[in-house]
C-alpha cells in the first residue's frame, strides 16, 4: 500500500518529468507527464505545492498545443487562489503571469497587464529575479502590442539586465532583444 507522501513523490517526479519535456520542447510529453501527475494528486487528495506546479505545467502546454484558454484559465485561476491561500509567493506570481499570458493571447490586453504588474510588484517584495525578468518580457510585449515602445524598450533592457545578472546569455535574451527590435523600428 502507498500512502499520500509516495503519491506525492510519484506527481513531484512527474513534475520535474515534465518540465523537463518542456525544456526539451516536447510539449506533449510534457503535458501528459502533467496530466499523470495531477491526476496522482487528485486521487491521493493532495492540495500541497507541487499539485501548484502541476496545475501551471498543465494550464500552460493546453494553452500551446490546443488553446483551450478557458481549461487554462480555469487551472491557472485555481492555482492563483490555493498559492496565495497556502502563502506560496512564487506560485502566485507564476499563476499571474500565465494568467496575463491567456488573456493577452485573447486580445485582453488590459486585463493582461494588471495581472503582469500585480506579479511583478510580487516578485520585487520576494526577490525573484528570473520570473520577474519572465514577467517584464511579457509585459514588455504586451505593451509593445499596446503601441507603448518606451515602455516596451524600458521593460525590455530591465530583463535583459536581470537575466545577465543571473548569467543567462542567449535562450532567454533573445526574446526581449527581439521586442526591443521592433520597439525600435515601429518608433522610427
């Protein structure tokens, strides 16, 4: 017989499975990895941190390979509410920021950037650098899409600064370089 800490064990190693997919850039393997270990979850009844993190893997491969946004919405907004339920400053602002991205792929532009600054001031309070850097890109973008350049060329060198910081050099640059590019040229 497994009790709740091996199911919890088993969905972590799903977790870490299929984040590792996703880096990969296999994205169904990396949602089904997230289905499994969700689905470990809910059969363990297990509300705890790493059923979070699955609800983010799950919410954000169904936003890419289907772009059923109200299935991500859902998980993402249940995510959001149990992190900030249970404290988990990361996860919340996580949740934020895939809540922004499903909402900015919708044309909600607005909405999408009160959720991104809601997590950025999050993740100034707590000090997380490189999802704060994730966050800014988006922002960034979305303001860019807003016809804002200077803030999007703002938002944009702060990332870059802050992914230096913490020595990335290309994968994750490429994409704030690329916004600041077209914030550049729509200028003039």
């Amino acid at each position: 017989k497994q009790g709740p800490a091996s199911a919890e064990a088993r969905a972590e190693a799903q977790n870490a499975m299929g984040w590792l997919a996703y880096w990969q850039g296999d994205i169904e393997r990396a949602s089904n990895a997230a289905e499994e270990g969700l689905l470990l979850c809910k059969r363990a009844g297990i509300e705890a941190s790493v059923t979070n993190h699955l609800r983010i893997l799950v919410g954000f491969t169904t936003e890419i390979l289907t772009h059923d946004y109200k299935r991500a919405t859902e998980l993402f907004e249940e995510s959001l509410e149990l992190s900030r339920n249970a404290g988990d400053k990361w996860t919340t602002a996580a949740s934020l920021l895939h809540l922004g991205d499903v909402e900015d792929e919708q044309g909600n532009h607005g909405l999408a950037v009160e959720l991104y600054e809601e997590g950025i001031a999050l993740c100034r309070k707590s000090g997380y650098t490189v999802l704060l850097a994730d966050i800014l890109v988006n922002l960034g973008y979305t303001r860019l899409l807003q016809g804002d350049h200077e803030r999007t060329t703002a938002l944009c060198e702060e990332a870059i600064a802050l992914y230096r910081e913490q020595g990335y050099r290309y994968a994750r640059i490429e994409v704030p370089v690329d916004n600041l590019g077209w914030a550049a040229w729509l200028r003039g």
